[in-house]
C-alpha cells in the first residue's frame, strides 16, 4: 500500500514496472483490502510522472465520490 487515507477509506497503489507480473497477486490484495472496507485505486509510475494533475483528479474524485455517499 502506498497511501492510505482512512477518513475516506480510499488506498492509492502506484505500481512500478515489476506490478506487470504481479498481476494475480495484485488482485488479491485488491480484494482483500476491498473487503477491509476500502476503494482501491491503481496507478503506474509512468502515469504519476507525466500526468500528475491528472492523478490528483482521479484521488480528488474519487474522495469527492465518497463523501456524497455518506451523506
């Protein structure tokens, strides 16, 4: 796990080029932490190094997405 933010109950995974083998085990993982009660969102290095602000609108959106469902 990356990033964790409790408060929304949302983990960031930023997977490096060694994820491309992992897929089975990421998957797990995934499902595991998404019957913890957590939303789980995937990025890969390449994607948080050139487009930065387009991640921060997926994170933003996704807690945004969240919090309206609390309400």
């Amino acid at each position: 796990m990356d990033f964790c933010a409790h408060g929304p109950r949302l983990i960031v995974e930023v997977d490096g080029d060694d994820h491309a083998g992992k897929t089975h085990q990421d998957a797990e993982r995934t499902r595991f932490l998404r019957n913890e009660g957590y939303d789980v969102i995937r990025f890969g290095n390449t994607e948080v190094m050139t487009n930065i602000d387009g991640v921060v609108a997926m994170i933003t959106s996704a807690i945004a997405h969240k919090a309206r469902g609390r309400l």
